[in-house]
C-alpha cells in the first residue's frame, strides 16, 4: 500500500474531482459515509452520546458531514465548533448550513469555560484540525484539545490524524496533540504513523477507502510503502513440482561466540526452518557438540576454540550470515576484516558484524552491492550516528543507503527496510518479537530465502513480514511476555500458510 506524501494526496482529490466530473464536497460526502459506516458497525456505540468537535476548515466539514448523517440514523448527536481563525473553507460553510437544516443543535465554543461536561462512556470525535496543519496549536483551539484528552472514560475518534498533529514533521514537546484511541484515516496509512517518537498520539488506526481515483493512485510515485499481504503476494513463490535442494541455494552461517552459540542456532535453524536447500554452520570449536545436536539438518565447519578468528570455510555458498553472537574480540575484529576484503558473496549482517563496521566504517567499503544490515535502533545509531528525531533518522537513512548501496533493516515496531531511497514499512508483529535471539532467527529468514535465489530486498520484505506473522499468529496461544524467539521457528510454517492461501 502506498504511502504518499500529504502534497500528493491533496494532488489525488484534485485528480478525483476531474477525472470523475465531480465537485470537492462529493469526496467530503464519501469520507463521512466511510466513517459512519465504521461507527455504526460498533453495534455497542448506537446508544452512545456523540461529541463532535469541528474545526473551520475542511476536517471540521468531515466532522460535519459525520454529525448530519449519524443524526440521520438517531444517533445522540452534539456538534461543537472550534473557531482556529476567521475563515471557514467553502465545504465546511456547506455542511454547516445543511447541518443547521437537519434539526442538529450546534455550538459555537468562545473560551475554554464552554467546553461541554462529557458524560460517561460515550464517544467523542475530533475533526478540529486534518493532515494541512504544520505549526503548533495554540489560543483556545489548544485549551480545547487538552480538554479531550482530560476525558478518561470516553473513545476518543480522530478523523484522518489527531488535531495537533503534523503529518510530515516531528512534534515538541510543548505541542498538544489529541491522543486518540481510533484514527480513521482516508485511503493512506500516514508515516507519521508509524514513527516511534509518535506512539503516544498513535494507538490504532484504520484506512477508509474514500473512493480516490484508482487510476491516478497506481500512477502516483512514491518513496515509502506500507507492506501488507497483497504486497507479499507479488513477492512469494511457490514451489514447483520437480523442485529439488540443489535449487534452493546454500546458506552459511557464522557467528556464535563462547557463551553465544545459541544466536549461532537460532540462525541456522531459521536458514534451515525458512527454505534453504543447504546450511552450513560455521562456528567456534567450542560449539561444535551443541549445533551438531540441537541442528542435526546443518552441516557444521570450526573456527578457533571460543571465537571466530580465521574466517576460513570449505564449502561454497550461495548467501553468508555474519556476526549473530559473534562478539568484537580483537582477533575476531581482525578476521572479519580480512574475510571482508575478499568477500563477493551477498551477506547478511547483523548484531556484532555491524558493532565492527560502525567502529570502522572504512570496511563498508568493502560490502558486496544489496548486502542486508540488520540493525536495532542502537546499533543504527553507532552505524550512522546520532539523529534529532524519527524524521531526521529516515533522512539518514536514505542517504546511508544510497552512498553505499546497501539494504538496511531496522528493527522495532514497524520494521523499516530501506534501500536506495526507498522505505518498505512492515505491517506485522507486536511486542512478542522484543526478546533475546528474534534477531537472530530474522538473519537466518532473510539469509534462507536469499539462497532461494529472491532479491535482497526481496528476501529482506517477505522475511520481515514472515518473522512478524508468526507473532501474530502466536497471540492466539501465547502473550506478549511469554513468547520467545523459538517460538518463531515453531509458528513460521503458518505464517507460510497464512500467505499460501
């Protein structure tokens, strides 16, 4: 799904409009009918007291149009208007009047003592400000929002973003932003959305197709994707009848360190779990006994007694993971530069193996072209530096990118992979995935289907998605706390089954 920038979307209403000879509060009318129908899908919600607040410009319109047929339906209905400045946009006078004709009471706020007292247990809805706001709310439109977020026992809807805030930049501290529990947002998911710095604004959102111009949309280009099943459907292949192990590539993994050789396991076995043909584990002397029992389908080579040193292999392998438990012992630093000068193969680099190119960045140099970084935020950082805020990262990030014609994966809610530019935003996973070795199983899934001969960006999308389904699917027989990074070897074939059917 894309996610375009806010020019572009008000770009796709004016394109609407003229390609479909209709007039702009035709695509007002769609956006309501799509929330309502959201409301009044909530069976429970039909006795609810409604507290609309509206805004002068077009999000107060949608908040208008909103209250006009929630009426319609005999719903509770109070309808507030927030006055931002003097002007009001042509579509909001139009719902306003056609508002005032349905019988609907509307109030007009002037100070902060007209806030109205907000009974128990009903809903309220914010359409105060949309997606144009780019400076700080102030005056009474401020003292207003943070009356709304004084109300504890109510669900608070925001329609399309919470008032206050900003779409495409970073809120300070000072800011006041409507906390909603439910943001119903038309036809695109935000960024904003999805950047950490915002969770406390962000708890649950939902698109509502407003009916757009779909021919427009598969034109628009964009530099940010929202990944979702039908985006894994393109990517995910299925195997063939006379398919073969020779035909799935060869993984080898290297890593584990005395006291790590789990993260060594978990990797191999996820290389293994996710499709791979072959998968050599290439490990300290130390773990020998451990991979060769716990991973009986891996074929196993030795480094030095408690460490990787030397970095030299037999076999020939189609994809190399590298760094998962393999520390930054000095002689390790030394071998993983030596193996780096010489490397052709595409890699997978994650944990330690990134430790050592953020202390030396002169090695990334020496990458081969789409190797894929596995970062968590941490380690992003030491990669490519401090940051101001989630913005400012996602610029870093691209230009990392580019410069060195890498992939990185940045682990965390959303997963974001990034390459040349681009970012592909996960839509799987939950807070399961924050525990010891689930970055290690990602290593193996990315390095297994690379050896399945998918792209590097390829590999890094559907293996994100895939390390996130199987959470996802685990909620049904497990909590947040007690799943584990086993787990995901255990629900990975169906979260393969899940994107199968």
């Amino acid at each position: 799904m894309k996610i375009p920038m806010i020019s572009q979307i008000y770009e796709a209403d004016r394109e609407t409009v003229k390609r479909e000879s209709i007039v702009s509060i035709d695509l007002m009318e769609r956006a309501a009918k799509a929330c309502v129908k959201y409301i009044t899908n909530k069976k429970d919600w039909k006795k609810k007291r409604f507290y609309i607040f509206c805004g002068t410009g077009n999000n107060g319109g949608d908040g208008l149009a909103i209250a006009r047929m929630l009426a319609k339906k005999k719903y509770t209905v109070e309808v507030y208007i927030v006055p931002a400045n003097s002007n009001r946009s042509e579509d909001f006078a139009t719902n306003f009047n056609a508002l005032l004709k349905s019988g609907v009471t509307i109030y007009q706020l002037e100070k902060k003592e007209d806030f109205p007292h907000i009974t128990s247990n009903s809903v309220i809805i914010d359409a105060i400000f949309g997606i144009g706001l780019n400076r700080s709310v102030l005056g009474l439109p401020a003292d207003v929002i943070e009356e709304i977020n004084k109300v504890s026992d109510s669900k608070i809807i925001s329609i399309d973003v919470p008032s206050g805030f900003f779409a495409e930049k970073s809120l300070n501290s000072t800011d006041v932003c409507v906390h909603s529990d439910v943001i119903l947002t038309f036809q695109f998911p935000k960024l904003a959305f999805m950047l950490p710095e915002n969770e406390k604004f962000i708890h649950k959102w939902q698109v509502l197709d407003i009916g757009l111009n779909m021919q427009f949309i598969d034109e628009l280009k964009v530099t940010v994707q929202y990944v979702d099943l039908p985006k894994i459907k393109s990517i995910y292949r299925k195997r063939t009848k006379f398919s073969h192990k020779g035909a799935f590539g060869h993984v080898l993994m290297m890593g584990g360190s005395y006291g790590k050789i789990g993260a060594a396991v978990l990797a191999t076995k996820a290389a293994i779990r996710t499709g791979a043909g072959l998968t050599t584990a290439y490990i300290p002397s130390c773990g020998y006994q451990v991979m060769q029992a716990t991973v009986p389908e891996a074929m196993v080579e030795v480094d030095s007694d408690d460490t990787l040193e030397y970095f030299d292999y037999s076999v020939h392998p189609t994809v190399i993971g590298v760094g998962v438990g393999m520390g930054t012992a000095s002689e390790t630093i030394q071998g993983f530069e030596m193996f780096l000068h010489g490397n052709k193969i595409p890699l997978v680099v994650d944990a330690d193996g990134i430790n050592i190119l953020a202390k030396n960045k002169l090695l990334i140099k020496h990458l081969p072209k789409d190797s894929v970084l596995t970062p968590h935020p941490k380690e992003l950082e030491r990669l490519i530096g401090e940051w101001e805020n989630d913005f400012d990262k996602l610029d870093k990030l691209r230009e990392f990118t580019v410069n060195h014609e890498v992939i990185i994966v940045l682990k965390g809610a959303n997963t974001m992979i990034v390459k040349e530019g681009m970012i592909y935003i996960n839509s799987t996973g939950n807070p399961g995935l924050a525990t010891g070795g689930s970055g290690d199983v990602l290593t193996g899934i990315i390095a297994g289907l690379i050896a399945q001969k998918y792209t590097p960006i390829e590999a890094a999308i559907l293996g994100v998605y895939l390390h996130g389904l199987t959470a996802d699917i685990a909620l049904k027989q497990h909590t947040h706390e007690s799943f584990i990074a086993s787990d995901i070897l255990k629900f990975l074939p169906k979260a393969f089954k899940a994107i199968q059917k």
